[in-house]
C-alpha cells in the first residue's frame, strides 16, 4: 500500500502541486503528495486536472479505497508511467464552495446544540448545497428556520477565524468533551489513529475533522436555510444555499 501525503490537511488554499506518481492502475494513479480531497466524510471529491510533458489530463474522481488515495483520470490512453513527476491543479471554484458549505455546516451543527440540543447525525456537501441531519423531536416550524438562519449568520457575519490544530487522541477528547463536541465520534476511529485533527471556528465550535474549510467565516458569505425535510423518527434535515 502507498501512502500519500495529503497536503490539505495542513493548508486548504494550495490550489496547484507537483507530485511523482507512486502507483499506476488502468484509470488510477496513486501519487507521493496530494491537495485533492477524495470523496468522504460527507464532502464530495475535489477534480482538477494534471499534467506532465505537453499533456494535461482531467481528474474526474478521487477516492480512497483500501488505505490508498486513487486519482481517476478520464483519458486512460494517455496515463503517465510510475516515477513520473506531473503538476496537478485543483478545480478552485469547486473546491472553494465545498470549504465554504463546510464551515458553515460546523457552526450550524453548533448553533442547534445550543438552541435545540440537537446533534448532528449525518451531513453532505457538494456544490449544489450543504445539508445536515439533527435528532429533533419536532419538526422545524418556518418561524423556526427564519430565527436558525438569522442566528447562523450573525454568527458567520463575526469573522471567526478558523483554526487547525493536531492533538493526541487523549488529549482531543479531553479538548472537544470540554467544549460540548460529540466524542463518541472519535471513539468510533480505529485506536490505530492516534492523532486527531481539530477544527475551531474561533472559540465558537469545535471539531474533530478531515474536511476542508475556509480560513475565516467572513469567506462563507449569508447563508440561506432553503427547506426542510423529516428524515425518519426524530431526524430532521436541513438544506443550506450560498448567497
């Protein structure tokens, strides 16, 4: 198995890179270092393209499969042999969205905690919307969903700046139990996982996460709570749209 260094988990905005290709498959390569975000976590996949000689070729999925980081190219007929230094560049205007949906996911996710004492149960990102489950007992009233929306970007309108930071497992869980994050999450991680990376949105929220998010929520923008859907027994759905 080839281990890939995964670049974004320290710097969300590198946009381009030069890697050397580790591995080869028949629509695949596996690369030393990488900025893609592959699919997972709720967030769809950064694309983008890469290149090497006088070829450019498209990106169309990256995905994690058996410990591995597998970049899918589109012309398989012209794939770049093992050892091949090639530059790669990420769709932005994608990949930006996605770390805007996300920021504001997390404070949302907050935000019912404190208001409703509803936790988070699932989410997804994509360029179309953010969404996010919540245990709720009731369903979202729309005077509900007006007052969520106003406290949510007042929220976002504070410039919080956003933070990564990594800590050993004990000491995460200490962290976020402290600051009200669900930690049966990090509980559910392989103990082989020893370090957890921690997302802050100033002293806001707090968060164990591997997804990609803005440097400040001021970058986020208003955010609009478009609808609402019941989900099953006690699970409501919350659908979010970029201004």
């Amino acid at each position: 198995m080839t281990k890939t260094e995964m670049l974004y988990m320290q710097d969300n905005y590198i946009r381009s890179f030069t890697a050397k290709v580790e591995v080869k498959g028949d629509s695949y390569v596996v690369l030393d270092q990488t900025s893609f975000y592959p699919e997972g976590g709720g967030q769809e996949c950064d694309i983008g393209t890469l290149s090497y000689k006088d070829i450019t070729l498209t990106i169309n999925k990256v995905l994690r499969d058996s410990g591995e980081v597998k970049h899918f190219i589109l012309e398989t007929d012209k794939m770049p042999e093992i050892g091949e230094v090639v530059k790669c560049e990420l769709d932005w205007g994608r990949r930006y969205i996605h770390m805007r949906y996300h920021t504001a996911i997390h404070i949302l996710s907050t935000y019912m905690k404190e208001k409703y004492n509803a936790d988070v149960v699932g989410n997804n990102i994509s360029t179309r919307n953010g969404r996010a489950d919540f245990n709720l007992v009731k369903a979202l009233t729309d005077d509900q969903l007006k007052s969520i929306e106003k406290g949510i970007n007042e929220i976002i309108a504070q410039n919080l700046p956003i933070h990564i930071n990594f800590m050993p497992r004990e000491e995460a869980k200490k962290f976020l139990a402290e600051k009200g994050y669900q930690i049966d999450y990090i509980e559910m991680v392989p103990k082989s996982v020893k370090i957890f990376r921690i997302i802050s949105a100033g002293d806001y929220d707090h968060a164990s996460c591997a997804g990609t998010h803005v440097a400040n929520s001021k970058e986020i923008g208003k955010i609009q709570i478009v609808k609402r859907r019941s989900i099953g027994v006690e699970k409501e759905r919350i659908f979010l749209a970029l201004e």
